[in-house]
C-alpha cells in the first residue's frame, strides 16, 4: 500500500481509509485489529478489488493491481469472510467453486490444510456428501474449514480472512484458529482483520492497530502489545474494549 487513500464516493465529506502505507513481504502473517468502523475490512478488501484506490496505489507482485486482469488477480489473492455461503450441491461441488479445474488430490490436500478431511471422512458419503443450502446440515465451524479449504484449492499466492471467527462459538473459535496457525507455519502469505488478540500475539508476524481510517500502530506483537513505554496502544485498547 502506497500512500493510499479511500472514499467509498466522490461526495463523501471523508475518506475511510488516510494515507496508508503498508509494505507486506512474502510468507508474513498480519494480523490487523481495531474498533468498529476503523475501516479495517475495507483495507483488505482494496486487494482484490472489491474497492478501487482514491489515491496512492496497491501493488501484488510490485504491480498495481489495476493494471492485473481482474479474474487473474482474484485467483491469486483468496478471500475467508466472516459469514461464508456453501452452496446446495456436494463438498466436491463447493470445493471447486473458486477452482473447477481442481484434480481431487489438489481438493483433499487443502482439506487436510483445513483440518475438513478428518470430518468429511466421518460423513458416510465422504466428499460426495450432499450439502444444503447455506450449508445448514454442517456446524460452523465446519461450514468455515471448507470454506477455507476453498480458498485453498485455489492455490493463492494471498489469503485474506475478514473476521473469520467472529460468527463462531468459543469451540469452534478454537478450531478455525488452530487451521490458521497451521497454514501460517506453511509460509503463506496472509491478513487477517481479527479481534482475537491472543491470536495476534501468539501467531502473527505484524500487528497493526487501526482507527478512523489510520494505522495508529504497527510492529511485531511483542513491540506492539509488551513494550512498556506503549501508552497510545494500551489507551487504544482501553477504549475499544469499553466499547
């Protein structure tokens, strides 16, 4: 991200996102927290293009993603939403949604990623398991393991997650977070707007704190969350948790 800048419309009084600079190498883990409205999804969300730059430029690959063809660039930077669809119709079937041309060892090697093998090998029809739709017969945490496993059969050189826990129980919260871990020892590149802070603490390479459309603080989690002489974070912190 180079000195980019968002409005979501020519009208708008403010942008949402103000001078953001952000350089994420190769196989780093970013985990980015904040309050409601600090604009943190719309930051990611500026990847793929789902929202184009006001100002500044995103680039992939040192190129402007603007410049990719779109269908290409959204097969390289895979998106793990909050609240994610499956579709009625196999595990197969939603499996290859992001990637039809899939072989079945490419699917069941990004189940095992997902931790989704071990359970969709419990169901008596395995992989041809029949799911309804909204995925209403699986739980969610199981619904967000294949979604995840989606977005891994597509191979991407990118994987965004928006809150990807946040529809969860306190179990399943645990198990989305232990795939998480696992694909970050994996080296994949990833951002993740999350408000589990442990999980930011104990796994992610950088932590960057946003508020109001700014990255307010950035650093490795022991800079960010154990240095003493931290104050702003800690008042940061203070009032999103009050809120």
């Amino acid at each position: 991200f180079d000195g980019v800048s968002y409005k979501y419309s020519r009208t708008a009084e403010r942008n949402a996102l103000e001078h953001v600079d952000l350089h994420i190498r190769s196989g780093e883990l970013i985990g980015i927290l904040g309050g409601t409205g600090s604009s943190k999804s719309t930051l990611v969300q500026l990847i793929p293009r789902l929202y184009d730059v006001t100002e500044g430029a995103v680039r992939v690959g040192g190129v402007d993603v603007r410049s990719y063809d779109l269908e290409t660039l959204r097969d390289n930077v895979a998106m793990v939403l909050q609240k994610n669809v499956l579709f009625s119709g196999t595990i197969k079937d939603n499996l290859r949604w992001g990637n039809p041309n899939a072989t079945d060892e490419e699917m069941y090697e990004a189940c095992r990623l997902a931790q989704a093998d071990e359970f969709i090998q419990q169901f008596p029809d395995k992989y041809d398991t029949w799911i309804e739709q909204g995925g209403s017969n699986v739980s969610g945490g199981q619904k967000q393991r294949v979604a995840i496993a989606r977005a891994l059969a597509m191979d991407p050189e990118v994987l965004l997650f928006d809150e990807p826990t946040s529809a969860l129980d306190p179990e399943m919260v645990g198990e989305v977070l232990n795939v998480m871990k696992d694909l970050a020892s994996e080296g994949m590149t990833m951002l993740c707007v999350t408000h589990e802070m442990g999980f930011a603490k104990e796994v992610c390479n950088r932590v960057l704190f946003m508020a109001d459309g700014y990255i307010i603080e950035e650093g490795t989690p022991t800079q960010v969350f154990e240095d003493p002489q931290n104050q702003r974070t800690k008042a940061f912190l203070r009032s999103v948790l009050n809120a």
